[in-house]
C-alpha cells in the first residue's frame, strides 16, 4: 500500500537558517510527488509538484526539492528561512487509479524565529 | 474566482445532533474530496467523488454520509454527531487525474461537546 513519511514533527529555525524536511515515500506507480504549505489558520496551498524529467523542482517562495528514486525520497529545501515561512508543511502521493486522491504524510510544523 | 468555497467555517455541535458542511468549487472541476485534519495525524481521506453521479469511501467514512449534487457542490453530513469527530474539515476539488494537484476550501471547524 502506498504511503508517506515525514520524519520531523517540529523543527524550529532562525531566520537565514537553511532548510531540509525529510519526506518517504512508498507507492507501486509512477511517481507523483507533491509538497503543501498550510500557513497559521488558512488552507493547504500547493508549493510545488514533481512529474517526470529534471528530479530537481522548484516551487513558490524558493523552495525546491529532489526527487531521489534510489531512496524513495522528496526532500524539501530552502536556502534561507524567512519568519514568514512559519507553517505547517505536507509531503503528499497520489492513492492509486484515476479518482485524483492524495495520500498526505502527518506534516512537519516549521517554526522560524525571528 | 472564488475557487473552493465552504461553509461554515465554524461550528460547534452537541452529541446526537446532525449537521451538512457544504462545498462548491468553480473550476469546473471533476472530482471533489473531503478530507478531516487532526493534531499529528495529517489529512486523512472521508469521502470523495472521482465525477458528478459517483461517491466512494476513503480512509475514515465511518459516521459521514456525501452527496455530490451536481458538478459544482459536495456536501458532507453527520447524521449523529461524535466528540471523536471533532476536527477541521477540508473540501477539495481537482481535475481527477492523477498528476492533477487539489484545491482546498479554508476549512470547517467543527467542535463537539
């Protein structure tokens, strides 16, 4: 069965600080990787998608994250951290089959002090 | 553009009572979900609707029933509410394939006491 892992619950960074949330995944098909943002009481907001081609993709608000098939993995990165990326963010695969649904990892709460 | 639109936003229930969260996008999208988020649980499917005419179980449809009323609006009801099902619901929609990313609504709060 497919499925998702995002190792770090909590991570907590000051500002400039680089970025890195582990993100594993488990899933039969072709690959299709997804990172979300949720920002404090809003919704989940797309942040950058994976097909095919050029493993490394970049996304909204410079994030970027590889796609390594060696390691079942999609890392999410950033050079520097700013305050306003304090958020809850969500590795996501599809199900399986056409219907579109998403299975989500349990998130990584990022903190960025200012 | 609204894009995906839910109401409410907040509601709070007692045991036993009923309620419809209701979800209506404009991207005439094909399918349609609905998603509950709880504290280091992630998003977890109820219910979605791969096309206007269908509905299918997801992870945690146990206590929710769906009604895909036309291509525009998914509602999701509780017919008896639980304090277990307090939670933030989430409306989604995409155009169904699998690559296509989900839109979400911003999300029901729901509280039962």
């Amino acid at each position: 069965a497919q499925s998702v892992s995002q190792h770090n619950h909590h991570v907590i960074l000051s500002e400039a600080a680089s970025l890195e949330l582990g993100c594993n995944y488990s899933y039969g098909g072709t690959v299709n990787l997804f990172w979300y943002v949720q920002y404090p009481g809003q919704h989940l907001q797309l942040l950058l998608k994976y097909f095919s081609g050029d493993p490394l993709v970049k996304g909204i608000k410079g994030f970027e994250a590889e796609f390594i098939k060696s390691k079942f993995s999609f890392n999410l990165r950033k050079p520097s951290v700013q305050w306003s990326d304090t958020a809850e963010y969500f590795c996501a695969i599809p199900h399986g089959g056409s219907q579109g649904n998403l299975i989500f990892g349990k998130g990584t709460k990022l903190s960025v002090k200012p | 553009n609204a894009g995906v639109t839910q109401t409410p936003k907040f509601q709070v229930l007692k045991t036993g009572q009923s309620m419809t969260l209701q979800c209506a996008q404009d991207m005439n999208h094909n399918s349609m979900y609905w998603y509950r988020q709880d504290p280091g649980m992630g998003l977890r499917l109820i219910y979605y609707s791969a096309s206007e005419g269908t509905t299918d179980k997801g992870e945690v449809p146990n206590g929710y029933n769906v009604s895909r009323l036309n291509k525009r609006e998914f509602s999701l009801r509780l017919e008896s509410a639980a304090p277990s099902q307090t939670s933030v619901y989430f409306c989604a929609s995409s155009e169904g394939q699998v690559n296509s990313p989900l839109h979400f609504g911003n999300g029901t709060r729901l509280t039962v006491t």
